[in-house]
C-alpha cells in the first residue's frame, strides 16, 4: 500500500536520511541530475516509504524500504524496481525508472528512483464529483490497462523468470499464511477457517501472467483532465501469477464497503455510470479472449483475494505495533484485517448456501 507520485498527495517536511548523501549518491548515478535536492515524504501509504526528490530542473520520486525488522520477502523495492523497467516501453503506463541502489550504506535502506509522474490519484472508486459517463470511462480503462498487462508474454519483456509457474494458489495460500503469523497479533476465527478451507478448495485452472498484485484506484495515476491512465504504480507484491488472482483483488472494491477496506458496496451503480461487478468481469473477460469464468471458481477467487488482503493488513498492524510503519493512519488500517478476514469467510458461507 503505497504512496503515489501524484501533485494532490499530502506531503510532510519528514526527510527520515541525510539528503546530502542522497544527492551525492543521485549525481553519480542518475543522468542529468543535478543538485542542490530537496526530499519531503509523502504522508499516505502503508508500507514502502516514498519521497518526492525537487531540484531546480526536475522531480523525482524516491521507494525505499521501511527500517527496522521487516517480513522475509516483502518491502522488494529490487521487484518494483525491476519490472517497472521491464514494462517500460510494453504499453502498460509506468514510471521511467533511473537507478536502484541496494547498498543500504546510502540512506539505510536499498531504494530506487523513478520519474515524477503528475496526475490525478482517485481515492474513492465511487468518484463523487464527476458526470456518469466520465466515471464509465474511468473504468473503462482500469479495465484495459489491467487486461493490457496480463496480456503480456512475461519472457518476451525480460521477465520469465519473475516468478515460478504452476501451483500459484498452493504457493500464494502458503506464503501469506506464513506471513499472517509471522504478523499475528490476535486470534482471528475467520482467518483461521480459511486458512483451512482455502488449500482444498484450489481450481483446477492453471494460467500464468504478470500480476500486480495491488491493483486498486488509488494505485493508478490518471491524466489530469482525461479518463486515461498515465502511470500504474505500487508494484511490490508483483509477481508471476493467475491472473484471475489480480483481477478478483481488483474486484474487491465491489464486494468491500468504504468502512471495510475503500470499497463501492451498497452504492447505487447504475445511476453513477459504474459497471456492475458482473459486467466488469465480462469486460476484462472479452478483452482478454477467455470464456466466462465459472460461479464457483469466481466465488473461490474472491474469497481468496479477501483472505491475502487479510493477512497485508494484519502485517501492517504488526508494523504499527513495532513502530516502523509508513504511515501514521497505520493502526487503523491494519485493524480492518479481522474484518475483512469475516467478509472472506462469508463468502465462502454464502457460496455453500447457494
């Protein structure tokens, strides 16, 4: 859950390393860059901290790792790193990136820099203030672009071996268990029945795509005045994966409220020119050439998806306790993981009763 490189991000004087040393490292190493350099903290974002660099002639932005203890395999700014770059020129809008560092000497921590990309972030998906065809619009081209890039041949942009092929739901369902007691502050029931539930219940199907992993609103910069994305952005728990898995997490906003986790649940959709979730899917399901997916499996993704989003925030909860979380709304947040474990639970007790 990250900040994002956007004009309308809050942004706080925290500068948390010696810039100094940053802009010495940044001459060496970027071309064209050129002091004196100004970095504040973007106040948003739950888990890689993000700053906006200024010199006179440009902007940046700056990924780094949180300091402190942090879970094996995650805050992989090396990934973000590498397969913004890898999408460079694929048609999938991304940042252009400039440099990674991974010698934490620097700043800390291993970082990456990337280019200032200036638009529009929009945090609440049932996007108040706007006419119902400028909202269809906007999820039009979620749609594509999320399509876009699990339509893409991960070995032909450098990234076959981004992650292991078959078994993603074996693995995936292992991983963020691990990672959910790894994290765990508290007995959630819920999340204990899927963690039961979840490995016997797997499909059969077996795709493999570049998937994001947090594919979201907020996670997409918009052109300033066009229902067009210019950046996707938040690429830390990218992968080699199903790309139902990443589009159901997508779909989540459907199934959420805004209380839960930044949902759309319980609005009126039709009036607001937003596709239904159904509708929704069978877009993404033309425009990728795959035949409608079955109830059933459907009903398995999401409650899947739910459970992954379970276990994030309950590893944000964790950091809030330990005191190296990225942002200060971080118990709050984290919090919402018994919640959202319920909401998975239900849908696995709503799919048996239907």
């Amino acid at each position: 859950m990250s900040a994002t490189a956007t004009e309308d991000q809050p942004i706080s004087q925290r500068q948390d390393f010696d810039a100094g040393r940053l802009e010495q490292y940044l001459e060496g190493h970027v071309a064209g860059f050129r002091g004196p350099l100004q970095a504040r903290r973007f106040s948003e974002g739950q888990s890689n901290p993000t700053y906006l660099l200024e010199t006179p002639d440009r902007r940046y932005v700056l990924r780094k790792k949180p300091a402190g203890t942090l879970l094996p395999s995650a805050h992989a700014v090396e990934r973000e790193y590498r397969v913004i770059s890898a999408l460079r020129d694929s048609g999938v809008p991304v940042a252009r990136t400039y440099c990674l560092c991974e010698d934490s000497a620097v700043i800390g921590t291993p970082f990456y820099v990337m280019e200032f990309v200036g638009g529009r972030v929009l945090w609440d998906p049932t996007l108040p203030g706007m006419q119902p065809s400028e909202r269809a619009a906007i999820y039009d081209d979620m749609n594509r672009v999320i399509a876009a890039l699990h339509g893409i041949d991960p070995a032909a942009v450098g990234l076959g071996d981004f992650g292991r092929p078959g078994n993603f739901f074996e693995r995936q369902i292992a991983r963020w268990t691990k990672q959910y007691r790894a994290s765990e502050t508290e007995t959630i029931d819920a999340m204990e029945s899927l963690i039961g539930w979840l490995p016997a219940n797997i499909p059969q199907s077996e795709e493999t795509a570049i998937v994001h992993g947090d594919l979201r609103l907020d996670n997409l910069i918009f052109h300033p005045a066009e229902p067009r994305i210019v950046a996707m952005l938040d690429w830390e728990l990218s992968t080699l994966g199903h790309p139902l898995a990443d589009f159901a997490y997508h779909a989540l906003t459907w199934r959420l409220s805004a209380d839960e986790f930044r949902g759309m649940r319980g609005a009126d959709l039709a009036s607001l020119g937003i596709p239904g979730e159904q509708a929704y899917l069978g877009q993404y399901c033309r425009r990728t050439g795959r035949a409608a997916v079955p109830q059933a499996e459907w009903n398995f993704y999401l409650a899947y998806s739910m459970f992954r989003l379970a276990a994030i925030l309950q590893g944000i909860l964790k950091r809030a306790h330990d005191g190296n979380a990225s942002s200060a709304q971080a118990f709050e947040t984290g919090r919402k993981a018994r919640a959202i474990a319920e909401a998975g639970w239900r849908q696995v007790t709503a799919t048996r009763q239907q």
